[in-house]
C-alpha cells in the first residue's frame, strides 16, 4: 500500500472533496424532498453502487477513453443531463396525473429511486474523470500491491465516503419534511423544489464545458 503520509493526506483530501456540497449530495436530497427519506436513502444506496461502475472503469484504464475521445464524453454527458431533467419534470407531473407522493416510506418509489440513480450515477462522466485524475495522485508503483488493485482499494474508500456525506444529507433533509409532514401544501411544495434541483441540476450538467 501507499505511505503512511500519502494514506493520510489522502484520507483528509477524500474528506474535503466528499463534504463540499454538490451533485450528488443535491440529488439525494431532492429525491428525500420529493419522495420521502426512505427514497433519499434508497437513491444514495444507487448513486454509491454506480459509483463502482467507475471506480472499476479506472482500475482498468476505461476512463481514459473519455480523454481520448471527447465526443463520447460530451454524448454521455448531454445523456445523463437530459436524464435528470426527465426526472425532474416528471415529479412536476406526477402531481397532475394524480400520483399522490407522501413524505413516508412507499417501496415503488424507494425501489424507482434506487435504479434511477444508479443511471445517473454510471451516466455521470464527471465522476469517471474525477476518479482518473484523482486516484492516481495516491497510487505507489513500488507498493507491494498491484496498480489496479490500488485504483481498487483507493476508489473503494473515496466511494463510501462521499456515500457518508450523501447520508447525512439525506437525514438533514428528512428532518426538514419530518416537520412539514401533515402539511399538504408543504408536501406539494416539496416535491416541486425537488423537482427543480433536479432539472437545474441537469441543465448544469449539460451547460458545463469539462
């Protein structure tokens, strides 16, 4: 394994990196707000299980490829955008279909959480690039462990916690509904915000140029 010293200024890099609000600590929390905290949890589960997709991909050198060809970059970037943004107009129309969604634990929308999240998280090239960049700046080609088994261990870690901030996100957020709970108004409200940090969160992705 690395050095003691590259361990630790690893572990205070991944915590820095991991508690700084952004995507995906905004996206577990819009769907807390839109569908409850068991689907905030649920969503945080599938972000962190797609998060492996690309922590393999840089053991092995997939996340190269988006380097080499910038096309498919932008393709599966402008994929995952559009991803969130259908997710985030159709809390907006659920509403109207009637699909009534309290703040509570309801499996179909716990389990639909799950698996979309994992789309948007494998959708995200972002993170593959991060992963790629990352990662390497901790890696000792002359530890007894192999490269790729680094990559491994080292993603593994960064994996969990950034999985931790989004948690705690999550229960932040479901203390906020806890309250606004007998409210139909506010549930209503609550939906539509996470909603809009969804669809702002994929126009983000969409608008950025790396």
């Amino acid at each position: 394994m690395p050095s003691t010293e590259l361990l630790v200024a690893f572990f205070a890099t991944t915590a820095i990196f991991a508690y700084i609000p952004g995507p995906a600590m905004l996206y577990a929390a819009a769907q807390t707000m839109a569908r409850g905290r068991w689907s905030g949890l649920m969503a945080a589960l599938g972000i962190h299980l797609g998060g492996y997709v690309h922590v393999f991909a840089a053991a092995v050198g997939l996340s190269v490829l988006f380097h080499a060809v910038p096309v498919l970059y932008m393709a599966v970037k402008l994929v995952g955008a559009l991803y969130l943004i259908w997710l985030g107009v159709s809390l907006f129309r659920a509403k109207a279909q009637g699909d009534v969604v309290l703040p509570g634990i309801q499996p179909k929308s716990a389990r639909r959480a799950f698996f979309e999240s994992i789309a948007v998280e494998v959708l995200n090239p972002k993170t593959a690039i991060f992963f790629m960049a990352f990662l390497p700046q901790f890696i000792d080609a002359s530890a007894a462990l192999p490269v790729w088994l680094q990559f491994v261990v080292l993603g593994t870690i960064v994996n969990l916690m950034f999985s931790s901030a989004d948690i705690v996100c999550v229960i932040l957020a479901g203390a906020v509904i806890a309250r606004l709970r007998r409210s139909s108004r506010a549930q209503r409200l609550m939906r539509r915000a996470g909603g809009a940090v969804l669809v702002g969160l994929g126009v983000h992705v969409a608008l950025q140029k790396t």
